[in-house]
C-alpha cells in the first residue's frame, strides 16, 4: 500500500499545489538537497521502512480523514462510470448495462444542451463582468474613508447578508419584487409596469446578479481591504513626492499591488464559472422562467432526482466537472505565462 | 481631480487635504451611505414587519420603516406551529454534533498535513486539494449516501460534508506557523501524536480554531440543500428547510388550517426572525475572528 502510495507521490513530486506554495518555498533548497543525498546512499525500500517506522503514528491518525475523502469525494469520482451505463438502482454499479458514450450523445444532441450551456455561460460571464469588480469597488472605498466609526459601520453592514440563509435571501427577493412588493412599487413611479418580476424571462438575471452583488459584495471585500492595508505606507509617500495624485495612486500604487490577489480570486472564480450557484436558482426559478434560469446543475438535479434518470444526468454531471476543472487549469497556465502569479 | 502639490494649510486639520481629494471623498461616503441603506432596508423591513400587525401588514405597500401597532402576536403563532420546534431541534442537532465532527477530523487533517517530514504527507495533500477542483456531483454523491443508507437519516446531513477542505487549509495554515521546535520537543519527551495535537497544537491555534467553529457552524445551521436531496420525513428536516416549505408556500393541503395561518404576510416574517437573528446576533461579537480567517484563507487563495 505504502509502496503503491509512494510512487504516486514520487511522480506528482514536481506538481507543487497551491497549499504548499509558502511553507515548501521556504524549505525546499534543504530539503531536496538532502533528499537527493540519501537517495544515493540508500535504497527506496530503507526509506520507506524507516519513514514508517519513524510516522506511522501520524499515518494511524489521519486514517479517519483519509476515509471521508475516499468514501464522499473519490466514491463519487467513481460513481461516474454509471454515466458510461444504463444504471438500474436494483442491479447496482456492477450489475448494469454498459452503454458507451450513448448517454454522452445525448446529451449533446437534445435540445438542452444549448439552453443549459448558454444559460450557465450567460450568468457566469455577467457575473464575472458585474459582480466580481464590486468587492474591489467598495474595498477601494472603504480604505478612503476617514472617520473610525462610519467606517467600522459601513464593514459591519455590508458583512451582514453573508450570514443570512439563501432559503430567507430568495424569500425576502420574491416578496420586494412581486406584484405590490417595495422594489416593483418603487419602480413603478418611474412608469414600470407592476408584474410578479420573478416569473418575468428578461428579470431573472438582473435579480440574480443583484441579489448576489447585495449578499456577497462586503463579504468578498474583506480579502481586498486586507490586501491594501498590506500595500507598503512608503510607497504612497513616494508617489505623493513624485506629484501623484489620489488618481494615479490608485492605478500605479493601488491597483498594481492588489494583481496578485485579484488574479488568484479571478482563477478561483474561473473554477466556479460552471457550477453557478444551484442552490439559489432551485429556489428563484420556477417553470416559467425555466427558459432563462436552467443551469447545468439545476438540468441534473431535475433529470437525476425527479426523472430518475440516473446515468443520463451523471454524464451531464461529468461534462460539468471535466469543463471546470479545465477551466482552472488554463486560467492558472494563462495567468502564470501572463503575469507570472498563479494558484500553482 | 487636480494634482496640486501644494496645498493651502486648511485649518484644525492635521492631514492636508486637497480640493479634488475632499470632493472625492464625500462622493464616496453618499456611495457607502447608500450602499448601507440599500442593505440594511430590506433587513429591517423584515424585523418591522414582523413585529406589524398581521391586517396592517396585508394592506401596507412599500419597506417598514418601523412596526405598524406593535404586536408579538405573530410570534405566537411561530412559535406554535410545531415543525418549527422539530425544526430547531433538527438543526441545533446538526449544528452541535455536526460542528464537532467536522472540527475534530479538521483538526487532525490540518496537523498531519501540517507535518513536513513524512513523505506521504504530500500525496495526502495533492489527494485532498484535487477533490476542491474535481468533483463526482450530485448524483454519484447520492448514490454514495444511498448505499451506506444514509437515506432519511439525521446523519446525511453531517457525513458527507465531514470536512470542508477550505476550512481544514486555513487551519493547517495556522499549525504550519508554529515553530516545529514545539511540537519535536514533545515528541522527544514522549508525547505521541494525538497528545501533541490536543495537547499543543490546538491551544496555539486557538484563534484559528475558534474561526473554523464559526464557520462550520453558520454553515451548518443555514444549510438546506442536503437536508432537501436526503430527507423524506418531515420530523427530521432542519430549520432551513422548514423555512422554506413555509416561505414558498409548500405546505400540504391536509394542514390547511395551519398553512391559512401562516400565509399570512406578517407571520412569514415572523418566521425569518426566528430561524435568522441567533445567526446574526452571533456574528457582531466575532467579527473580527471571521475577517481573521478570511485573511488566513486568502494567503492561500
């Protein structure tokens, strides 16, 4: 087992991961300098009895975890291959008819696909243009403020609706904007049409993006304001000396030493880019707004959970995870030759 | 905005201020004042309605700006519905033995990952940080919970989140800060690994664990999708997902008298109160310890 592991371990050797960026950093030189020495005077099978001699307790204790990851996180891994199956409850994984890429075509062939695809790229790439500069925005803002209090209060407020349920999110959404709710009322002094705006197509993205702007715009700005309070005060000063004003600050001092963390959230947000929010559009859709509204995730909940079309909706689950993780991937390569920071 | 480098002294002010600074800076307090509003309003519309009597409620349009003829009567009328009880109970469950577990398997996972020296403690971790990119999805996950029959159990809510990677990263992060001269010193006076790791490690990292606990613990009490994906019996469903059977008018037809009761504007709001303020009220108090781990995890991205 310990062999096996050890090879794996070995060969993925030189993939540093993003955990390990700092601490390895730091260690690395002595590290591998002395690793390369042992590795010339004793053979593989001395270190692994002598590093399970000198660890085992450690190895014991993580058994628990190792378990978890295994059982909730590769199982599930492995329950893809029903995607490859006519999967039937009653024969199990093993007892089933395997299909090939037939539940692939599909896929690929309905009618869904292009709604469910066009849907996701459409709220994620409005969500990237709309909601991921907002945090920065306020961040911004909140840095500039001068009196202790109000800026402790303006934190305070905008922290808050990260904290609130999206089951009260989405019920507090559909009350302010149905027929006489605040929002639709208020609007309607401007000449709006006072309709039930969620089961209204063209409001659906709106209310998405700005209910997840008003939920999460001060929560994200927490990594933002710690990263400017991180900028080097003597900077400043030297601009300022320079004759900078509050403007070419910003874009020579400000901007340039939050890139780095603008591009790991931005990558981050890449990996999030197919799997948009499911949990609040199962409780914001409804059959009406279907159209605009069905997701990738929603699409397998439906197909998998109510249809019971298990292996259909695992390979549209698969098609989602695969893309995903791509998308990672090249945005960490893209953003590592561009400007050198990445996840790994 | 003007890049004047010199500026008249303005007077009682310290900080020299220019023109265009100062514009921009009420700009920005009306943007943040706004913002703030926007915000808070929908909350305390809530909160008034709630306190509102049930027949101003349904006739009154636009925010509550404060509560029309006070009442508590609306809360009565929560508080009598008994799958809010079994909510609550469902929920503080889950919250307690589900913030535990995930607590202590973090725990142990961030101290053994923590450890340098082992070497399949880089496999461990390239294992665990390739789950946060690759996930099996909704329905392999379900058949997993299906065949350990965890199906209209309490326990599927709080298995197969045991451990959220993120969380369990931020706390290695703080063990990896500790000298390793502690922890060695232990070993060498004996201590084995669980010793060091109770005994030691979670003392030092107090603070950090003190973060983890805040965050398993909102998350557990707001969470409802694992509830909604595996649970049939309506006595085991936790507060959230009572929440929004009552919210988005679910209730079952052989309840009607109860459900008339509760379609009422006022009571819904009622209902947000309770299932909402003991999250926010926890939340002023540790501010700072939740934007503390939020800066920890963003090190790490």
């Amino acid at each position: 087992m310990s062999v096996f592991n050890l090879s794996i371990y070995n060969s993925k050797n030189r993939l540093d991961n993003e955990i390990t960026i700092r601490e390895s950093f730091q260690m690395k030189k002595g590290k591998s300098g002395g690793n390369s020495e042992i590795m010339i005077r004793e053979p593989l099978s001395k270190r692994i009895r002598k590093d399970w001699s000198k660890n085992r307790g450690l190895y014991f204790l993580f058994i628990p975890v190792l378990v978890y990851y295994i059982i909730f996180h590769y199982g599930p891994m492995a329950g893809l291959l029903i995607s490859f199956q006519n999967y039937k409850p009653i024969k199990g994984v093993f007892g089933s008819k395997w299909v090939g890429l037939k539940n692939y075509k599909d896929f690929f062939n309905s009618y869904y696909f292009w709604r469910v695809l066009r849907n996701t790229l459409k709220i994620s790439v409005t969500n990237l243009i709309f909601s991921f500069p907002m945090p920065i925005i306020l961040a911004l803002m909140i840095n500039e403020l001068r009196t202790k209090h109000f800026k402790k209060a303006v934190q305070t407020i905008t922290y808050l609706p990260h904290f609130i349920s999206i089951v009260v999110i989405m019920s507090m959404l559909s009350d302010l904007t149905s027929r006489n709710g605040a929002i639709t009322t208020f609007l309607s002094h401007f000449g709006f049409e006072p309709v039930t705006m969620l089961q209204e197509q063209k409001y659906f993205l709106p209310l998405y993006i700005i209910s997840g702007i008003w939920q999460n715009i001060g929560w994200n700005s927490i990594i933002y304001l710690s990263a400017i309070i991180g900028i080097d005060a003597q900077l400043y000063e030297a601009a300022k000396i320079d004759g900078a004003g509050k403007l070419r600050q910003l874009f020579s001092v400000t901007l340039p030493c939050l890139f780095p963390t603008i591009i790991i959230m931005f990558i981050l947000q890449m990996g999030k880019m197919f799997n948009v929010g499911h949990e609040k559009i199962l409780l914001m859709y409804n059959p009406l707004t279907y159209e605009v509204a069905d997701v990738i995730n929603t699409y397998v909940y439906r197909e998998g959970l109510l249809n019971m079309n298990w292996s259909y909706s695992a390979a549209v689950g698969m098609f989602n995870s695969v893309v995903s993780f791509l998308l990672v991937w090249g945005t960490n390569k893209f953003s590592k030759k561009l400007s050198g920071s990445g996840l790994w | 905005m003007s890049d004047k480098q010199i500026t008249k002294p303005v007077k009682a002010m310290k900080v020299r201020y220019t023109r265009g600074e100062t514009i921009l800076h009420i700009v920005i307090v009306i943007i943040c004042t706004l913002l703030s509003l926007a915000i808070l309003l929908p909350m305390l519309n809530i909160l008034f309605g709630a306190f509102s009597d049930p027949y101003d409620v349904m006739k009154h349009s636009g925010l509550f700006l404060y509560p029309i003829n006070p009442t508590l009567y609306n809360f009565s009328l929560v508080f009598n519905n008994p799958s809010i009880l079994t909510g609550y109970l469902n929920t503080i469950f889950v919250v307690v033995v589900g913030t535990g577990l995930n607590v202590l398997l973090s725990l142990i996972g961030a101290y053994v990952l923590s450890r340098k020296g082992a070497r399949l403690v880089k496999f461990f971790t390239l294992m665990i940080v390739f789950t946060m990119y690759f996930q099996g999805g909704t329905i392999p996950s379900y058949i997993v919970v299906e065949s350990l029959g965890l199906i209209n159990s309490r326990w599927s809510m709080i298995l197969p989140g045991a451990i959220s990677t993120f969380n369990m990263i931020v706390m290695r992060t703080a063990m990896a800060q500790v000298p390793d001269s502690l922890p060695e010193s232990a070993m060498i006076d004996g201590a084995s690994h669980p010793q060091v790791l109770f005994r030691i490690m979670t003392p030092l990292c107090k603070a950090t664990v003190a973060v983890i606990v805040l965050y398993y613990a909102v998350a557990h009490w707001n969470s409802w999708f694992s509830a909604f994906l595996y649970l049939r019996d309506k006595p085991k469903f936790p507060l959230q997902l009572i929440l929004r059977q009552i919210l988005f008018q679910e209730e079952t037809n052989s309840m009607a008298a109860e459900s008339l009761a509760l379609d009422s504007e006022a009571v819904k709001y009622a209902t947000i109160v309770v299932a909402t303020v003991p999250i926010l009220m926890v939340y002023p108090f540790l501010q700072k310890y939740f934007v503390k781990g939020v800066m920890v995890g963003a090190v790490k991205g």
